[in-house]
C-alpha cells in the first residue's frame, strides 16, 4: 500500500512530528521538573545544613587493598577490606535510620580504590549535579563512576568539566542559597574555578575563592566545615586568620577544632551535618564532641577508622544528593 493511499497517513503540513495541531510545546524550566519529581529525581542542594534528605555511598570493595605501597594509591595505611564493608554497612544503615536516602552504588568494573570518597567526585546544585575531575593521576577516570551513580540516582549532570580542568567535590561548600566558598590549589586549580563559577553565575550563585595551602590540606573541607548558617567548625591546624575574618564578615563564628590526635589522626573535623547543630562524625573523638556540644551541637558516632586509613572519613566518604531547602533572609 502506498502512503498516498494508506487512510492512517498524515501530510508532513499538518504532522505533529513537523510542528502541526498535535505538537505540544514543552512548558515547565528545568527546576521545576526537577521539583516535581517525574523526569528527574527532585533532589537539590543549596545549603551544608539543610536537614539531609539523600546520599550517594559507593560500596568499598577488594580494590581497596592496594598492598604494601600505600602512598601510591593515595592513602594511608593498608586497609582491611572486610572491616571497613562492615563499616560502610553502619553507615548505610544510620543514614537509613534516620529518614535518609541511601544510593549504593557498586561499579560494573572495579574502579579505582579512593572511588568510596564520593563528596570529591561532584557538587551538588539546586538543579543538579557538576561532576568533579579529580586532579591526582590515581584518581583518573573515577568520574566515569561516579557519572554512572549519578544517572542511576536519576540525577542531572549539569557539567562535565573541560580541558585542563581539575575540581573536587570537596573543595565547594553552599554558605548560603546564593553564596558558595570555592577553595583552589592541589586538587581544584583556577580553570576548574573558572568553569565551575560560570555555571553558578547563572544560577545568580557568587563564588568566592580562597587558596589552600600547596601541603598538609586535601580539601576546602578539611579546613572548614558547617554546623549551622552562623556557625562552622575549623581546623585549627590548617586555617589562618584571613579565613576566619572572612567568615566572621559573612556571620559565621567558629568553634576551632585544636591540632591533636583527634583532629590529624581521627579526623573529628570530617563529620557529616544532618541538620542545623547536628552531626555524625568518626569514633573517640572526647574532646571535639565536647567543644562542640558546648555550642549546642547534638553529636552522634560512627566507626570509620578504615576510612582513615584511606585518608578520608565521614564527611569525605558521603556523596551529599538533597537536603531540605534552609532559606535566609537576604542570602
């Protein structure tokens, strides 16, 4: 039967397919599909203290033992696979039991072994996710995980970064819904800065940046972390007297966190916030859950000292997807 002849045909003038009656116009933006829940998952981030609403966890596996030569892999000490899976076990389960959405993801192929700290492999938006670049060579090729885990979360990439940009996840922090503290030296270096404040200028985010120093710091959050809009830990070991008077201009006091076994060696700093003034952060850290108690701040503990000895923890290890919207007043 010819198309001419075929009564179910329709002329290419009147086709919906080239613009005719039946075309329908595609009318709601981006975020706002984002919030309704349908094409894509409706998480968002556009605070660190906004209460925790879904994480992206990556299952540690046998790549993890990486032999006798530990700083070639980046870490710090050889890691006993099966304790630390008892450890991401915990963890998945107090983030479950407190109302939180956990993503594990497992690698079709076995990736690279620092792919379990997933808060270094993208940055969340309120409209979806910027994928990090690692800059270390061991950690090449980690945003090809963590791009798969993103899709299957039904997450947005909103950018992919270019050329010889390098950015982790880790180095970004929301000090406000319009307001992001970017830190820039090993791992993010100024092209990664550049791309990545030019996607949030049209967002009407403001980055603003601050060097870290070349040795003795991984990451922006390594150095500070958020307890609540005006409050934020620091570490006394790594921060400097511009970065504090830089948050005190913002309203941002501190609790410093003083150098010791429980800041270097336990990593009492690395928590995860779970809303205003509470935290979950690594085992037998006395003095650190004091000082922050003293300010408030409800604690909870979890193990993660095979974490540590991959040279991350709590706050490195949780891929941070949605947490409930915290708006202020002329931010």
């Amino acid at each position: 039967m010819s198309e001419q002849s075929d009564p179910h045909s329709i002329s290419r003038d009147s086709a919906a397919s080239f613009g005719g009656p039946g075309w329908k116009q595609r009318s709601a933006t981006h975020a706002q599909e984002i919030a309704a829940g349908l094409l894509w998952a409706p998480y968002q981030v556009e605070s660190e203290i906004g209460t925790l609403e879904a994480v992206l966890l990556a299952w540690p596996g046998p790549e993890l033992d990486v032999g006798d030569h530990p700083d070639e892999q980046l870490m710090l000490g050889r890691v006993d696979v099966p304790e630390i899976q008892r450890q991401a076990r915990a963890i998945g389960d107090f983030y479950r039991s407190r109302g939180v959405r956990v993503h594990l993801h497992r690698p079709s192929v076995a990736p690279p072994p620092n792919y379990v700290f997933m808060r270094d492999l993208f940055f969340m938006t309120p409209e979806g996710a910027v994928l990090g670049r690692p800059a270390g060579e061991q950690r090449a090729g980690e945003e090809r995980w963590a791009a798969e885990a993103l899709a299957l979360a039904g997450v947005p990439i909103l950018r992919t970064l270019r050329g010889g940009a390098t950015f982790e996840g880790a180095d970004a922090l929301w000090l406000s819904p319009r307001r992001v503290l970017l830190g820039t030296g090993v791992r993010t270096n100024a092209e990664g800065a550049r791309q990545l404040s030019q996607l949030l200028q049209g967002m009407d985010v403001l980055v603003e940046q601050v060097a870290l120093p070349r040795t003795g710091v991984q990451h922006l959050l390594g150095v500070v972390n958020l307890l609540d809009h005006d409050l934020a830990a620091i570490n006394g070991a790594r921060s400097d007297g511009a970065l504090l008077n830089r948050l005190e201009a913002l309203g941002i006091g501190a609790v410093v966190v003083p150098p010791g076994e429980e800041l270097l060696d336990r990593r009492s700093n690395n928590f995860v916030t779970l809303a205003p003034r509470e935290v979950v952060m690594p085992a037998r850290c006395p003095a650190t859950r004091t000082q922050l108690e003293a300010r408030g701040v409800v604690c909870h503990e979890l193990e993660v000292s095979e974490y540590i000895k991959a040279a991350g923890a709590l706050g490195c290890l949780t891929g941070i997807l949605s947490r409930e919207r915290y708006q202020l007043t002329g931010s």
